[in-house]
C-alpha cells in the first residue's frame, strides 16, 4: 500500500494546481518523467492507482495522443493516515520522512499533535488483556546496548534495564546492596572478594546465569582492554575463579577500596557467556542480558521494550515501554505532552515542561533538581599546535564568557561551571577567577602566545553544537579562527572519539553523585585522557592511585578536589557551563525513581487508576 500511496503523493504533488475531481489533460510520457520509470511501468502504476479509488484515467487514442487523469484522492488525508499507519506499526524514520517530503504546514501540524496524543500512559487490550504501555520520544539516537561499550548517558539507562550487575549502588543510601548477588566477603587488605550468586536468575533467552557468565564478562575487559573504555575499572584483577557454580572468587594485584563500586556500573553488567559467543558484534543492538525489561525491537526509529516475567526481582508494573527516536528532529517537536506522563526536561532545550506545571492539569509533583550535565572545552595534548600552550588556553578561557553563554543561549544552561559538580552559592574551594582583561589586553596576550592566525579545529557531538558556533562566533573577534565540526562517536570508529585532526573537542559531562563517574573522566580514554601532558598525566594518575587505596571516603573526596584543581591550574580543561535537568510526575504515577543518568528507572513505575485519565487503546 505504501508504494501506490508514494506514487499518488508525488503524482499530486506534481500537479499540485489541478483542483480534485477535475480531469485534466496529461501523457504517459509526463506519468514516467515524474516517477522516472519506463511507459509500461507507468501504465502499471495508473491501473493500481484506478483500483484504489485515488484516480480516474481515461487514455487518449493513438500515439502520442494526451490522456484525461482526474485526482480523486485527498491528498491530505491520505498522507496524514499513511505517515499514523507507519508510526503505529514503529516505523518512525519512514512515518517523519513521508510526512517531510510531502506535508504543508497544516497536515504537519495535524501530525504533530496526534504524535502528542499518543506520548505518555495508555492501557491496551492485547489478546483480551489490558496492557500498560509508556510511550516517549527522544532526540538522540541508540549507538550500542552492549554494556561493556556503552558511552552515552541514554544509552546507559537503557542497558541497565536490560541487564544487572553483581552488586548496586543504592544512591539515597549511599552504600552497595545486593542484586545478582546475594552476598559478599572482602579480604581485611581488599584484595579477595568472593561473591555468592543467587539461585535462579534467568537470562532472557531462559537459560540460568551462572558463575562462569561472571567469569566471561570481567575477562573481556581484562583480554582485551582496548576494545572497551571502561576496562581502567578492572585492569587490577590479578585472577578470577568459580569456586562452584554459584560462587565467584576475584583477587586483585593492590588493594582498592572503590572495586565494589566499580562493580556496580552499567559497565560491569553480567552478559550471557554463549549468546556473545554467538552473535559477536551483533550483540551491540541485540543484547540479551537478565534485567527486567528484554529487547523486542531495535532500529533507527523506534527502540520496543517488555517486561521480563521471570525476573529474579519480580515483573516490573508496566507490560512494555516504547521509546521513539527522533534523532533527525529538534526537542520540542510534540505539543504539550499528555498529562499522565513523567517529564524530565533531561536533554529537553524546548522547556515545555515548565508550561505545563504552571497550566495545571492535575497535581504535579516535583521529584528533584538535577545538575545532571556539565559542558566542557577539552584540549588535544595528543596534538601538536599553539593549544599545546599555557598561555593560548589562559586566554581562550578569558575570551568564552559563561554568563553570555547563559543569557544569549539560554534554554537548560544555569550556572556557569568551576568544576564537575554545581555547588551551593557557585564557586567551588579553589576555582577562584582571574580578573576580567579587557580587549586590548587580551589581544596582547593572544600575540605573546605565539597564536598566528592558525585554524583551531574544535569537534563537537550534536547535543552541543549551539555552544560550540557560540564560541566559534565569540574567537572570530579576536582573530582566532574556530572550524567547528559535528563528530558523534559513532563515526570514530576503533579510534576512539578525540580524532588526531581536532585541537580540542566540546562535550557534556553526566557524574552520578559518586566518585566512580569522576574517575572515569580521568582514566576512560574518550573523556580527559588526550588533554593530559606527560607531566599532568604523571600527576593525575599518582593521585588517583592514592585514591584507589584510601579507605576512609573523606580523605577519597579530598583526593577528587585535588585532581580537579589540576585541570583548573593547566586549564587542560575548561568548565563552561552546568545544565539543569527537572523531572516531575503527576500525583497518578507511582515508584517514581531517578537514576544516576537523570532518568526514570522503569522497573518500578506505576500508575493509580483513580488519578490517571487513561488511554483505551484497542
């Protein structure tokens, strides 16, 4: 059907000025022209499109004789059921495509709020059962599920409904509890640990995990360390072994008391022994792991997820979420979203959330402010060029002006950043200001630095492109010329995502509230890695390794402010801006929980059917 439809749709675009229902002269010429196909196939096209109902044709006598073609069809309507048909059966690429090539702004706008419609809670009868659904749209694409290699903040969340770790972090308590296991003894110098699994724990492909899945997850990261970033984790594990099929012994080469926490990332999550065997590469958007939603479908549009009913946990409330990617769209495309849903503003720059608390509609319920994103400007030691140079970066650090970049830019932007984290009344200990240096003096300085008019080749991930033309536009009035470049990590390929061609790279930083996720700036090599000199490097990782076997959480935190201060000191890195993420929940949604990518864990969600106006969806 969709093939006639396109046919119809370009056909009635073409002769656009023609009114429905009025025959009008045209050629089999004219019809191969527009569909660029042969005579034959157009006359193909003409009778499918006769049997449909959407054109009369009456053809002329003789060779080269014009023929009567009448539109019957509404053009609008037609359009506007065949892009809902694809978007109901998730082919949102095709759907927003179709209606991108061929939708006036009327029908766009039709489309626009009947996507809005369906956003948020519904109940479904399937199979003469109602089915809770949650459906949510996000700007951003999905670029790897395998846990070992994810990178992105969504795509973290998203891995870590599919799959679960040896042990969690519990945020609110700060401390770790169980999860696939049970229990847990450490050696009085933390080096031994031994962890029992707990029976039971299924896979979703039904095969029960066992101490050897364990055993495979840490030895990719220990065999082959350069293919996942997040191996700096594990690189002290002198030696693993199954005691039996339900007990893990783990020896490291030092002691280090933040390995429990390191096993409590999305990094660390247990995969399926004989299904990475099997699929390989494909696991990457095919992952099979034990959490309590399975994968059902994943492509560039739309990524389907069902609860798992055997979970060691217990089933999660909602039967399926959806999530509709729109990677291709800015934030803000859909009217306001429908009042059942939960709202995180998390990479919304449209800020309709705000609208929608203060219009009412219900009781809504702040869950918490999050500072959850911190950009930063990252410069390539790797790199030889005049950004190699103190002096360079001093005064590109006094030429970008957060508060500008706040007030001109605007949107989730809030505070200007000292370091990683927002605190309380803005500056953190140690970040104290330069005072301001006005034009002249800048420029000065700017000679001194030995700058010559070369081009800074700045990279940026599309999340970031505004910040980046900001400073671009702000270094063209001291002469600095600024070739900014969209790289997302995907096309970078084994290389890792700072390329050997940019003199800096501009990204948004998401820390948890632990010292893990700061770490992992330093020592991940597709975070700070390249901005370090041998001198810094040397210095970074002599503190860290303190850190690693420091005991006491305190003296740990003191550890982390030191290694910041040495950013901040060789302006290796310069803090820009931190960006607020809120989320809210009307009163009718229950279990609502953030995690430590700003997002809602959907395990626990729930919705009270005497507040919520649901959706029948039949």
């Amino acid at each position: 059907m969709l093939t006639a439809t396109l046919h119809f749709l370009e056909l009635r675009r073409y002769f656009a000025d023609h009114e429905l229902q009025e025959p009008f002269h045209t050629t089999v010429a004219k019809l191969t022209e527009i569909w660029h196909c042969t005579p034959r196939y157009s006359k193909l096209i003409i009778r499918k499109l006769c049997g449909l109902g959407l054109v009369q044709w009456q053809a002329g006598q003789g060779r080269g004789n014009t023929s009567l073609l009448t539109l019957v069809g509404d053009f609008d309507n037609i359009l506007l059921r065949e892009s809902k048909l694809r978007m109901e059966e998730g082919n949102v690429t095709e759907a927003m495509e179709l209606m991108n090539r061929f939708g006036g702004y009327e029908t766009k706008e039709r489309f626009r709020n009947w996507l809005s419609e369906q956003m948020g809670f519904s109940t479904r009868t399937v199979l003469n059962t109602l089915q809770d659904t949650l459906q949510f749209p996000v700007y951003r694409k999905i670029f790897t599920l395998d846990p070992g290699r994810v990178y992105y903040a969504f795509d973290c969340h998203v891995a870590g409904q599919l799959f679960n770790t040896l042990v969690e972090y519990n945020q609110e308590q700060r401390k770790v509890v169980p999860c696939i296991a049970h229990s847990w003894e450490c050696s009085g110098d933390a080096r031994e640990w031994i962890f029992h699994l707990r029976k039971g724990v299924m896979f979703h492909h039904g095969r029960e995990l066992t101490a050897d899945d364990v055993i495979f997850t840490l030895n990719r990261f220990l065999r082959n360390p350069g293919a996942y970033e997040a191996s700096w984790m594990f690189q002290d594990i002198e030696g693993i072994e199954a005691i039996d099929s339900r007990t893990v012994r783990i020896r490291l080469q030092e002691p280090n008391y933040l390995f429990l926490r390191f096993l409590c990332t999305v990094q660390a999550s247990v995969v399926p022994e004989d299904v990475m065997r099997n699929k390989g590469a494909e696991f990457e958007l095919q992952p099979v792991g034990t959490g309590s939603f399975r994968m059902v479908r994943l492509d560039e549009g739309i990524c389907s997820l069902e609860a798992f009913q055997t979970h060691f946990r217990g089933r999660p409330h909602l039967d399926r979420v959806e999530i509709l990617i729109f990677s291709g769209v800015e934030s803000g495309y859909f009217g306001e979203p429908d009042w059942t849903v939960v709202m995180s503003s998390h990479g919304d720059t449209s800020q309709k959330h705000r609208k929608v608390l203060g219009d009412g509609g219900g009781v809504w319920l702040d869950v918490e402010t999050l500072f959850s994103c911190c950009n930063l400007l990252v410069f390539n030691q790797d790199k030889k060029g005049v950004h190699n140079r103190l002096l360079f970066r001093q005064v590109l650090d006094h030429i970008i002006d957060r508060e500008r970049i706040i007030s001109e830019l605007g949107e989730d932007r809030i505070h200007p950043a000292y370091g990683f984290r927002y605190q309380e009344g803005g500056q953190v200990k140690g970040a104290e200001s330069s005072p301001k240096l006005d034009d002249s003096q800048l420029i000065s300085l700017l000679a001194a630095s030995g700058y010559r008019g070369e081009i800074f080749r700045l990279a940026v991930g599309s999340f970031h492109y505004a910040d980046a033309l900001w400073i671009q536009k702000q270094a063209e009035r001291y002469g600095i010329k600024v070739e900014v470049e969209v790289i997302d990590r995907i096309e970078e390929g084994e290389g890792g995502y700072m390329s050997s061609q940019h003199d800096a790279r501009l990204f948004g930083s998401v820390l948890g509230n632990d010292e893990v996720s700061e770490l992992q700036m330093y020592l991940q090599k597709n975070y700070l890695l390249s901005a370090f000199d041998q001198p810094t490097f040397e210095a970074v990782n002599d503190q860290i390794r303190q850190i690693l076997r420091e005991e006491d959480e305190g003296k740990r935190q003191h550890g982390l402010a030191a290694l910041e201060q040495i950013l901040r000191d060789t302006t290796a890195v310069l803090f820009l801006v931190h960006k607020k993420s809120n989320a809210s929940h009307h009163e009718s949604v229950r279990g609502v929980s953030i995690n430590a990518y700003g997002w809602l864990d959907f395990h626990t969600i729930w919705f009270h059917p005497q507040g919520a106006h649901r959706k029948l969806v039949h």
